[in-house]
C-alpha cells in the first residue's frame, strides 16, 4: 500500500471469516506476534485480513513468519473476534475524511476535468456512497472511475473500506442490477 509500507492485505477464502474491523481476539499464532512485537494491528475485512508491522519491522524480513501464522489461524475461525464499542463510528468518521481528501484531490480533479463531479453522501460501516454528477451522471466509464480511481486510492488509505456506491444508481459497482426492493434482478 503506497504511503504505508506497514500494511499488507491478505485476501482470504470467501466465508472463512465474518465480521469486519479491528480485532479484540485472534487465534494463538498471531497472539504471539502481536505479543513479540512483529505486528501491530491485525484488522478483519470481510474478505481479507490487514497486518499492521510493529515498529522497526519489514516484510522482507518478517513476511514468511506472518503468511504461516496467518495460515495456521485460519484453521481456528472461531478464534477471531471482533472488536466492540464505538470503533466502527469512529472507523467511519475517519474514513468520512479521508473520502473527502480523495475527492478534493486528485480523483475530484479527474472527474472535473471531464465534466462531471462526484459528490461525497455518507460513509456508514466501511460503504462510502457517492452521487456522480454532470458528465459523470450516466457514463459508461463512471464505474472505472469509481473502481480504479475512487475505491483503490481510499482503500490504500484506508483499509478498512468495504465498497464504494454511486447513490444514484440502480446499478451496483459489481454490476448487478437491482430493483426498487433491492433484490437482484
């Protein structure tokens, strides 16, 4: 992750885990290397898990450690428990910022230099929702934008989102179509 060269995001099997967020537990592997210093946080994110490093440490020289840690955890799904408490507001608070920044720099310039605007609406549980305007609105390269631009550069700084959508949409990110009940159609 550019910027961040402590983090790394595992992706995992879909349903091995539930839940998204910092950790309050984790099976005894990774005990140990939050004990020992080699990580710092470990975070759940639906189908991924992001490592923090500790201090001083590097994935060349850590990363073979943490990958069979991380594997033998696995075997233990009930072993991960999420954290409890106001973490997911202030998660979504901070995030809040970081989707603004994102949206007055350079994803915001892209999209004005084409015409069009992409308005921030809300974050709530890891979801940022925007609204795509002017030439934005309709587009059929709206979704590459939100995609590549938007959700990679949040999700560098900010690992903890769980998916961009465009409010006025029916249409989600991953092209499903829905109706008005939001079942897929």
């Amino acid at each position: 992750m550019p910027g961040r060269c402590d983090l790394l995001r595992w992706i995992i099997p879909a349903g091995v885990l539930t839940g998204s967020g910092p950790l309050a537990e984790v099976p005894a592997p990774l005990v140990a290397l939050l004990t020992d210093g080699t990580l710092a946080q470990i975070t759940l994110e639906g189908e991924a898990v992001v490592t923090r490093l500790g201090s001083g440490r590097t994935w060349p020289e850590e990363g073979a450690r943490v990958r069979t840690a991380l594997h033998a955890a696995l075997d233990d799904p009930a072993g991960w428990i999420t954290g409890t408490g106001t973490a997911s507001h202030d998660d979504d608070a901070e995030l809040f910022g970081v989707a603004q920044e994102v949206l007055a720099g350079e994803v915001g310039e892209f999209a004005r230099s084409h015409g069009g605007s992409i308005d921030l609406v809300e974050v709530r549980d890891g979801v940022v929702t925007v609204r795509l305007g002017g030439a934005c609105h309709g587009c059929p390269a709206s979704w590459f934008t939100l995609h590549q631009r938007l959700e990679r550069r949040l999700r560098r700084r900010h690992p903890g989102l769980r998916e961009v959508r465009n409010a006025a949409s029916p249409v989600s990110l991953f092209g499903r179509l829905y109706d008005s009940r939001g079942a897929s159609a």
